[in-house]
C-alpha cells in the first residue's frame, strides 16, 4: 500500500502539489493522468525518496522495493540478457552465497528463498521480457553498447520488470517502444503480481492495462475506479453536477442577502435576519468550474493544390547502402486526400519509407513518380534537437518571414498553439510539447500536400493529442502517421500499410485485426464471419469431427491434472518435514535435499501447470471453433 498523506511539493519556487493526499491499495494498477507540468514526475521523485515534501508524508510498509526504469540506458559490453538478468540483486547474492555456504540451515534458506522467489527460471523469465519488448534471441546476446539510445532505454525498461519491484513506477514508458513492444507491455502491466503507478498520455494503455485512475489537477490527487474513458465520463459528470450546485448555491445566497437587507433594522424580523446572516457565514462557496483549454493545432492549408496520384512507386527497393536495400517490391500509389498510418515492428523500415516519400532518401531500383509541385513536409522527434536552443519561437519563425511585420510573425506563432509567454521563450526551456507544437509549425509553414508524422505524440499530453487529432482531421491534404497510439490511428487514418518482411503493402483489415496479429491471437474475424456461412449441419458435422481430433488432448489435461495433484501433495508433506527445526540439527543432510526436492517439484509444478494452460487453451480454441 502507498500512502501519501497531507503533502506539499514545490519545485523552483512553484508549487505543485498542495497538502495532497491519496491511498493507493496493494495490488492495485493505476494510471497517473494530469497535463503536463503539474508536477507527475515530481510527485515521483518525491515517492522514491529523491526529492523531499514540505509537508506531510509517504510512505509504504516496510521492506517495499520501489522500482523505476533507471534515467540512464545501459551502454556496456555487457549482453542485453546479462544486464537484465543483473537486475535481481537478491537473486545474484542467493547464488552466490550458495557457492560458499556451508551451514546446513541457511542452504536450505537459501534454496528455499530461491525457489520462492522462482530463480531457476529467471533466465527464461528475462528473455522473454526482452521478446516481448523487440529483441529476438541474437539480439538478446549482443552488447548493450552496439544499440541506440531508444533500444538502451528499452533494455533498462526490461530490467526493471524482470526485477519485480512490490511498487513499479513507469513514467511514459511507451515513449521508446513502438506498437508492437506497446501492446505487450499493456498486457505484462495487466497482469502483473505487484503494485503499478503509470504515468501515461496512451488512452488504450490507461484504458486496458490499468484500473483506476489517479488525477493530479488544481495541485490535488484524487482516485478514481475504472480505465480513462470511465473516468473521463464521471469527471465530466461530477463537473457538471458541480456547476449546477453552484449555480444553485449563488441563487439561495443571493436570497439570503435580499432578505437580511430588507428586514435587518425590521425589529419583527430581526430574529430571522441574524439567522440568514449565520446560515450566510456557514455557507461553504463552491468553486466554479474552470478548465484550461488546450490551444489547438493549427496547419496551414497547401498553396497549391495537386492532382492524384501524388506519389507512385514501381518495384522500388530503398536502403542506405547500394546492393542492401531495406525495402524492396515497393508498388504502392498515394492520392491526395490518402489518411494513410505505417504500421509494423521498430526495424523493419517505416522511417525509412516515410524518408523516400520525404525525398531524404533515393530509390535504388525501381521507378518513382512524383506528381509537379508536390510539397512534403515530415515530422520527426529526432528533429526537435534541430531547434536553435538560444532563439524564442519568434525568432525562429522570423527567419522564414524576414520582411513581416512583428505582428504578422507573432499571429503565427500564435497559430501554432504558443501563448504570448512562450513567444519570447528560449527553445530550450520549453517543454517537449511545446517544441513539439513550434516544430510542427515550422514543418508546415509553406502548407504542405503531404504531412508526415513519425511519432508526433511522445511529449503531448492526452488533451494535446485530441488537438492535434482534430488537426489532422481538419489538415485537407494527404498524412502518413507513424505512432505507436492506437486512438490517433484509429481516429485519423483511413489506411493502414504494413511495413514487414522487407517490403510495404496495404494491411487488409482494421486495429482490432492488427492487434491479433500482433499478440498471437484467435483466427481474424473475417475467417470467423466465413466459418458462419456454414450451414447448421456442416457446424454440428465439424463440431463432431473435433470434438473427435481433442480426445487426446483431453486426456492428455486429465493426465497433468493428476501430476499436478500428485505433486502438490509431495510439496505439502515436503514443507510439513521442513517445518520442524530438529530437522536442521538432527539431519542436514536431509533437510538439504528435501529444500532441493522442494525447489525441484516447485519447478515441475509451474511446467504442469503451464502445460495444463497450454491444453485447456488449445481445448477451449478448439471447441470454439
């Protein structure tokens, strides 16, 4: 359990947090929502210990492990397996003492610890994180130093994982992952044993992975049950319920005060006058409801419109050095109002396809053609650092209207979604989001026919991204989105290609099919919606016919299901022997080799019971079909 109780954070002179509070029960999976710069990552500080509150405290019970990716990516020589399995600094000193213990007692501590704490798997346990997370097992092998940045930071995010804290501290996690490590992840915070706090802008993460919200705003935290769009819907409500009641409260005050100036110097009503003055002063105001708006995005419409197709390709093959392409059989064709969403594993070249169509990369083989006067304009979060850090968006926007007037070149900026504070602001002490919104300004400024996006939304907040949503919707010229937020996709695009294989080609389905794809499973609806055309004979004939190919399944499961009986009660009678501490002293020997007879059946017990999964999963599929 996390306690936070009456507390006040204050960063620079700002606060953020003001005599807060908040109870987050053990178990719990909680999403940590608020707009950016009220203070998230702050109040995380505060829970590991990094930064101190002025008033109140927090705490957890004792011997909770706190765990947070580490700010820093892993950059050694070290494998990517070696550094996540390192993680576990308990489980490295079991084993290690285990090499040196002579003392009967504590090896049986030792091995008993170790198999609770399921040691004998944790290699398996460790890859699998790194699978789920984009690393097959070549790349699990290599050194964390023959990785980018973005790959490092992943690699830290399994360590993390595989660690297990009892409390685990995720601060935009899916910023480094693309969908595919996003979908796996929601489905590991799922499920996962301990306490979660995710700080998150994923509406489909916070919707799926977690179930409750924590809402910091007006410098308070409050708890709410249910995904974001739950809690969407019942702070919309309780906004609304709060208006009327203050809209009420205001009517009877006013006619309380109308009263008491009437009647006040009225000796027969004097009685009641000092009554409505008390009823008056015991009248608690309730706050009118404020919400910050959200500046909007703003794209300028093209100068010039281009007839379709814009962009054609032939058997085209692209790649960064001659005779490697990284895609290749390139036949595709773009028109000019094409919504058009790449998805597809970090690796397999959707950068560099949304490169060729920028025209930053050339066809090696192959024909382009590219319809007269096309103008592309591309997005990139590695761009951002490509701002001038010493010049205020004004300046930046001034060097592409270097005659305008001040107050043309400010209504600009304004357009992009800058107040007038942060006109004169240096670029670097804005925030992501607000570099965010000046690049993308600067990318469109001649108003493009093409927009390219490769994951705009990593430093927007969620209100940002239906802005910027609402944009692209409004934007009448082509867009081609790379983004690892499945809302946006969903809500923008119209076509969904599929980079994979070495190639790019339209993906012949919706999310909901994709995610399938991705995570492994059932057979796509369009194959069920054709298994329906069935007749009722040919299903019953079918079902029959399984039913017929699963007998040996079935038995296969009621066979696991006597081992696992079996087993269990060989690890009860086990601990009952153990449980005894004449043991140690009598027989060491013996209770050294029933904890290792423990540690084996524990082991035997998780593979009959992931067998038993295995077949009732391949039973029930079976029978559904």
């Amino acid at each position: 359990m996390l306690i936070i109780d009456d507390i006040s954070l204050r960063i620079a002179g700002r606060l953020l947090l003001d005599h807060a509070s908040l109870t987050l029960p053990a178990g719990s999976k909680a999403g940590l929502v608020g707009r950016n710069g009220t203070g998230k990552t702050t109040l995380f500080k505060a829970i590991t210990g990094e930064l101190s509150t002025e008033t109140g405290s927090i705490s957890c019970p004792k011997g909770t492990r706190i765990g947070q990716v580490a700010q820093e990516a892993p950059g050694t020589e070290e494998a990517l397996i070696d550094i996540v399995l390192a993680a576990d600094a308990e489980r490295l000193a079991l084993l290690a003492e285990a090499e040196t213990a002579s003392d009967p007692h504590r090896i049986a501590e030792i091995q008993m610890r170790l198999s609770d704490i399921d040691a004998h798997s944790a290699e398996a346990r460790a890859a699998t994180i790194l699978a789920g997370l984009g690393f097959d097992a070549e790349a699990q092998k290599r050194p964390a130093s023959s990785f980018s940045g973005g790959w490092r930071m992943r690699v830290a995010l399994a360590s993390v994982l595989f660690a297990q804290p009892d409390l685990l501290l995720l601060d935009e996690p899916t910023n480094y992952l693309d969908l595919e490590g996003t979908l796996w992840l929601e489905s590991y915070v799922a499920k996962y044993p301990h306490t979660v706090l995710l700080i998150s802008h994923d509406r489909d993460l916070l919707n799926r992975a977690v179930s409750s919200i924590v809402h910091l705003d007006s410098k308070k935290l409050t708890f709410w049950r249910g995904g974001y769009d739950q809690f969407e819907r019942q702070r919309a409500e309780q906004l609304e319920h709060q208006e009327k009641a203050r809209v009420k409260q205001e009517a009877q005050r006013k006619h309380m005060e109308s009263f008491v100036e009437r009647f006040r110097a009225k000796a027969s009503k004097a009685r009641q006058a000092q009554s409505r003055l008390k009823a008056l002063e015991k009248l608690k105001p309730i706050s009118a409801v404020i919400e910050d708006s959200v500046r909007p995005f703003s794209f300028p419409e093209p100068a010039k419109t281009v007839a379709s197709p814009i962009v054609t390709m032939q058997a085209g093959a692209v790649g960064y050095a001659p005779g490697k392409p990284v895609l290749k059989g390139l036949t595709l064709r773009i028109d000019e109002d094409d919504r058009i969403a790449l998805l597809g594993a970090n690796g397999n070249g959707k950068s560099t396809f949304a490169k060729l169509i920028a025209g930053r990369l050339s066809l090696e083989s192959g024909g382009i053609t590219i319809a007269p006067g096309l103008k592309v304009a591309m997005f990139a979060q590695h761009q951002l650092d490509d701002l001038r850090p010493e010049e205020t968006p004004v300046e930046h926007v001034r060097r592409l209207m270097p005659d305008a007037p001040e107050a043309r070149v400010r209504a600009r900026v304004a357009q992009m979604g800058l107040s007038t504070e942060k006109m004169a602001t240096k670029a670097k002490d804005l925030s992501g989001g607000e570099k965010a919104r000046l690049l993308m300004g600067l990318c469109t400024f001649d108003g493009p026919n093409l927009f390219i996006l490769d994951e705009p939304t990593n430093h927007l907040d969620i209100d940002s991204r239906e802005a910027l949503m609402m944009a692209l919707n409004d934007f009448p010229g082509a867009v081609i989105l790379i983004s690892h937020d499945r809302h946006l996709i969903e809500a923008t695009a119209d076509r969904l290609w599929l980079v994979r294989d070495g190639t790019v080609a339209p993906f012949d389905g919706d999310m909901a099919d994709y995610r399938q794809l991705v995570t492994g499973g059932a057979s796509d609806r369009r194959e069920k919606r054709e298994a329906d055309k069935a007749s009722k004979a040919d299903r019953r004939r079918e079902a029959a016919a399984r039913r017929a190919a699963l007998e040996p399944v079935a038995k296969e499961i009621r066979a696991t299901e006597g081992l696992i009986e079996r087993t269990r009660k060989r690890i009860d009678a086990i601990e009952d022997q153990l449980a005894d501490p004449a043991l140690y002293e009598r027989e060491p020997a013996t209770a050294t080799r029933l904890a290792k007879e423990r540690s084996d059946l524990s082991n035997a017990l998780s593979r009959h019971e992931d067998r038993w999964l295995e077949l009732s999963a391949q039973y029930e599929e079976g029978t559904a079909e």
